[in-house]
C-alpha cells in the first residue's frame, strides 16, 4: 500500500479512458487529490466524464492509462481492497423492487461483509437514518422516488465505508427527500466519512461541498474551494454562474 | 460460505415474490406433461395399439361384403360401423360424415361385389388350368379419407383393409380352383385318351377345402428396430413424461437469464462488483436457487406421471428401482440446466434476446434429444446430430432407469456429460463475468 502525499484517500494521475469505437477519451489525463474528511465535489457537464472517474474509482472500469489510489490502493491492482473501503451510491436505484427495504439492506450487509450478529441493528440503523424505519418492511417498488434515493444511500452506508462515492444522489426528487439526503451526507462526513461526489445542481455543491473540481471532455478545467473559486472569477456570483462560464451554454446532449 | 447462503436466499426471496414467475415455472410444464402425455397416448393407439373406428357402407348383393367386413374386424386394426341410430349408412352420407371429420374412413362395398369377385376367381382359375389368359372385372372397393388423416394413420388403415382382402382373394380363388379341377381333369383325359377313355369311369379325386387360406405360411415376427437401445419400447407416458419435464426444467434458462440480465438493468449487478464478493459466490447463489426450483419441478412432474395421468387413463409412470441414480439423473439435469441459464444470460444484452435464444435453443436441443419425436423413430442422420443434446442425454439416462431398470452405473457416463455441460458453461460465463468486473 501506498499512501499518497497530505493523507489524500484519493489520488489520480493522468487518468485516461477510451471506451472502444470512440473518438474521444472519457477521461483525458484526470489528475486530482481528494483529502481525508473533505466532501469533493465531481462536477461538470453531461458526458464530462463524471460517471467514468467514479466507476474508475470503485473498479468497475479499468483506465486505459495513468493511476488511481483510493486509501493507498491501486484500483486495478488491489481491486478487492478497494472493494473492502469503499461505498457507492450509484445513479441508478440499485435495489431489488421486489424486495423491501429491510430485505435489501440485509442482503447487500452480507455482501459487504457486516458481521452476522451486527446485521439487524446495522440495517435499522441505516433505515433510520435515511427516515425510512417505518416503512422498512414495504417492497421497493412501493416507495417513492425520493424513498428510493435514500434507500439506495443506506444501502451505501451499511459497512461505514472509510470512502463514499455518490453519483447524482439526489437527482429528481422532492425537497424535502433531498434536504434530508444532504442532512445525512454532512453527518457522515462530520463523522469523519470522505465523499466523492457528483452532482448537477451547483446550489447544492455549493452547500456541501469543501471542495470541486470541474471537469469538462475528461479534464480539469477548475478546482478549489467553491468559494474562493466563484470570489476569483470576474462576474460570477455563484457556481452555476462560474460553471456556465467555464463550460460554455451550448447543449450537451 | 454465508455470502453463498446469501445470494441463494435472496434469489429463492426473488422468486418468491414472483408470482407469475412462479406459475409459469412449475404449472407450465405440469401441463406440459399431462396434455403431451395424453395427446400421444392417444396418437400410440391410434397408429396401432386399439381399433380405429371405421364406416362400413355394405351395399353388395351376395355375402361377400359381410365376409370381408368379419375378417377385417378379425385383424383388430378396424372397428367397423354399419348404422345410425338402427338405419343404414347410406354412400352419400358416409363421404359427408367423413368429409365432416366425425369418422376418418369409410370402406364401400358396392353392389356386385361378390358376383364381380366370384366371376373373376373362376375366370382366373379357368384361365390357370387353359393356360390361356381371361379378361378380368376386377371388384372395387372405395376408401373415404378425411383429408386431414396423417399418412401413417391412413396406412395403418390401408394395410388392415389389405390384408383382409387377400384373405378374400386367396378363399374365392382356391374355392373355384376346387370346384374346377374334377371337371377340367375330365376334360382333359377326355381330350387326351379320345375312344380309349371310359366316359363311365369317373377319376377319384381328393376333395380340396378352402380352410388353409387362413393358415399362414409364413409368420410374422416382430422386433424392435433398435433392441440396442431399448430391449422394451416405452410407453407414452414412459417417454412423455421424463422427457417434457426435462424440457420444463430446461425453460429455467428464461428466468434465470432473466433475472442477471435484469440486476444488470437495474443497477444492482454494477453495485455488487463494487462489493467484496466474489464472482463464484454471485453466479453459484444464483445457481443453487435454481436448482432447488428445478428439483422441485422435478419432483411435481413425476407424481403428475405416477398418480394423475393414469386417473385420465394412461399407463403409470413406472419408475425403476434405483432411487439415487434417479436423483443423481435430476441434479445433473438441473445444473446443465441452470449452467445455460447463466450463460444465456452472460452473453445476451437484453431479455429478449434471452428469452428468445433461449426458447429457440432449448426447443432445438428438445427436438434434437428425442423429446418430440423419440430419438429411434427419427432418421439414422437424427439419431447421430441427438447425442450432442443435453436433453437427450437426460432423457437417455431417464429411460435407462425407468425402461431399462439402470442403475447408477449405468446412467454415469449420462450424469457426467450433464455435469460436464455444466461446468464448460459455469466456467465460460464466469470468464466473461470476470472481464465484465475487470472493467475490460
């Protein structure tokens, strides 16, 4: 194990990902640091290459060049330690429909090795937190769509994972179920969690967020403290403001 | 091991909720093996085991039709009607009921039947003793077809009413022949001695009977055209019922593809690669679930065989006496089963490219492996494609212990095939997994 410079969890160098028969890298020499305890924010347009670093970061796709670390482990040559450390809140509602909350979080608690006599306090746990104790024993498909966003976040968080990578947690969903949702992240964090995070609403980076990075055609294109990034731009007043500058306002679907 | 226990119980946990699932999986092919059963029963005796039900339209004037109807009734192929409701059946409607599909033949006997049979049988025999060549009206006999009667049906028919019309032939000829041969031997004396010959003094001859026209001569023996492989054939129910629950169990390919390429879909697949679990533990949990299903289809469908077939008239599934190679035969049916589900749905991208390859591909290695048609009544070109039939290994090892009575011995080199199938398929889908989690 290698442990990076400054306690980063979190470390790239030139990352690059070609996905085969395209004309563009995914990812196109990412470099960045993440430090222990902070809440980063992955932030960039459609197709920036979000998705790709964080599915890079949690082994689910092998970089074509450059390195990857997550809490001193290569992510392509110690996969499984990576595995161990880390927690993802996918895009995607990663659950089984037909299964209610409760039965989802026991089974992934399995997955993620939480110790058999530990199970069923750790699930209530986690149910709690994500306000959905009351309704555990009701089928996924039942929930709502902020129901689903929190569910999918306990499942997260089961194994108090040391790294939680979030990929758009809070994308359609109601007020209410977001406030909680980035209630809940800024505990985890105060509880000494590291996230990684993507988002598209720049208000809610801006909130939760020590730091960014944007990212646009698999590069950085800016990086810092959101505040001290907006506060250097000429006529930005907030982040979308800054973001539109930097990443243009032509359509990127 | 808990992370297997795992996965196998929210895999049984995920059919549970299934309902419809469910249904399909063990209510299909339980009726799968009743109707099939029942339908090819009834096909097995329709193609030679009982009589087939016949019209008889008997016009003739002399007592011939009536002889010929007896000795076809003799043969035990046909079963012939002659009334309706105590009236005759007219040639009018005998073609309209037959052509009405309400009975498959009708045999017309017309009215001169037994005159145009006598007078050719004496014309013939005449002719044999003068050497010399008679023109002959032959006596018709018209047979109705629902055009709708498949061929071998038809010349089942065909050969009873054949046979039963030599057995005529054969009578009315030796009768004349008997009945000639005093007269044409005076005849011939008369010709031969002229003045010598005493007109007065009758030649003593031995009576001739028609009696040894119904003896055979030569016997008709009848063997399996494949004792190698069955030293008794199966019945319906022997062949129908292993094989259509073999064909059921397969059909776990569908959900079982189904359900990986839907936690691909659905994300949870991408979530658990991100998961400390191993690849074996995801594909087996999967596996081990299925098997239990197919095990208890299994299970279903014999007792269907054993106690509800033979309530709707069938022979009773007889199952042989070797209980663990009857189990050893399932499980190793069940896991290639459940190895092609996996690798179905490993290499398909949607469900219906699953569902569809795989129907398709178990129908084919069905008909292959003799489900539809038994493998010894197909072509010997068949007979060879069949052994490369996970089915028809099934179904061999199957019929080896019901029909056969084998034993675990002898169904080994079936269950290692099937366990090898198994194995190539987990072993493929496990390669390609691995590369899916390699993020290649």
């Amino acid at each position: 194990m290698i442990l990076p410079a400054g306690d980063n969890v979190i470390a790239t160098q030139d990352l690059v990902k070609r996905y085969p028969g395209a004309d563009q890298a995914a990812l196109n020499g990412l470099t960045l640091q993440v430090a222990r305890g902070t809440v980063f924010g992955l932030l960039g347009p459609n197709g920036a290459g979000k998705t790709t670093a964080i599915s890079t970061l949690c082994t689910l796709l092998r970089p074509t060049a450059g390195t990857a670390t997550v809490l001193g482990h290569d992510v392509v040559r110690e996969a499984d330690a990576v595995r161990r450390l880390i927690g993802l809140v996918p895009q995607d509602i990663a659950l089984y429909p037909s299964l209610t909350a409760r039965e989802n979080l026991r089974y992934f608690a399995r997955m993620v090795r939480v110790p058999g006599r530990r199970i069923e306090a750790r699930v209530s746990e986690c149910l709690e937190l994500v306000g959905l104790l009351d309704c555990a024993d009701r089928r996924i498909a039942t929930f709502s769509g902020g129901m689903k966003r929190r569910a999918n976040l306990a499942v997260g968080i089961l194994h108090q994972p040391e790294v939680l990578f979030l990929d758009e947690p809070t994308v359609g969903i109601d007020a209410q179920s977001r406030n909680l949702i980035l209630e809940r992240l800024a505990e985890l964090n105060r509880a000494g969690m590291t996230l990684l995070y993507t988002t598209h609403y720049m208000e809610e980076a801006q909130q939760l967020c020590d730091e960014i990075a944007i990212i646009d055609a698999g590069r950085i294109i800016a990086s810092g403290v959101p505040a001290q990034l907006v506060a250097a731009a000429d006529g930005c007043e907030n982040l979308e403001d800054l973001f539109l500058v930097l990443t243009g306002k032509q359509l990127r679907d | 091991m808990m992370l297997l226990l795992a996965n196998i119980k929210k895999e049984l946990l995920l059919l549970s909720r299934d309902r419809a699932g469910l249904l399909v999986l063990f209510v299909m092919p339980m009726l799968l093996v009743l109707v099939l059963a029942l339908i090819q029963d009834n096909l097995f005796r329709a193609t030679g085991e009982t009589a087939t039900r016949a019209l008889f339209v008997n016009l003739d004037e002399g007592g011939l039709g009536a002889e010929l109807g007896v000795k076809l009734e003799a043969t035990g192929a046909l079963e012939l009607v002659e009334e309706f409701a105590g009236q005759k059946i007219s040639i009018e409607r005998a073609r309209q009921t037959v052509f009405n599909g309400d009975y498959q033949f009708a045999i017309v006997i017309p009215p001169t039947f037994s005159a145009n049979i006598n007078a050719a049988a004496e014309t013939t025999a005449r002719g044999a003793f003068r050497e010399e060549q008679s023109p002959l009206t032959a006596s018709q006999l018209t047979v109705f077809f629902d055009p709708t009667v498949r061929g071998v049906y038809r010349t089942a028919v065909v050969n009873a009413l054949q046979r039963g019309v030599l057995g005529l032939d054969i009578a009315r000829k030796s009768e004349a022949f008997g009945r000639l041969l005093p007269e044409e031997l005076q005849r011939s004396m008369n010709e031969q001695m002229g003045p010598f010959w005493s007109g007065g003094m009758q030649p003593k001859l031995p009576q001739l009977s028609a009696d040894w026209t119904g003896q055979a001569l030569i016997e008709l023996h009848e063997e399996s055209a494949y004792p190698e492989k069955y030293a008794t054939l199966p019945t319906s129910v022997q062949q129908n019922v292993p094989a259509w629950t073999l064909f059921g169990m397969f059909f776990i390919v569908i959900p079982l593809a189904g359900t990986l390429i839907r936690e691909r879909q659905e994300g949870t697949l991408t979530r658990l690669m991100t998961m400390p679990v191993g690849n074996a533990s995801l594909l087996l949990g999967k596996v081990f679930a299925y098997l239990l299903i197919c095990l208890v289809q299994f299970g279903l469908m014999l007792a269907v065989g054993k106690f509800v077939l033979p309530l709707l008239g069938t022979p009773v599934l007889e199952i042989g006496s070797a209980p663990l190679a009857l189990l050893a035969v399932a499980i190793s049916a069940a896991l290639a089963a459940c190895g092609y589900g996996i690798l179905v749905g490993v290499l398909a991208r949607s469900y219906d490219q699953a569902s569809t390859f795989g129907a398709v591909s178990v129908v084919i290695a069905a008909a292959l492996g003799g489900v539809m048609v038994p493998v010894y009544v197909m072509p010997r070109v068949m007979q060879e494609l069949s052994v490369i039939s996970p089915l028809g290994w099934g179904l061999d090892a199957f019929l080896e212990i019901f029909v056969r009575g084998g034993n675990l011995v002898s169904v080994l080199p079936q269950v290692a095939a099937l366990v090898g199938f198994f194995l190539v398929c987990i072993v493929f889908a496990s390669l390609v997994f691995r590369r899916w989690r390699r993020g290649a």
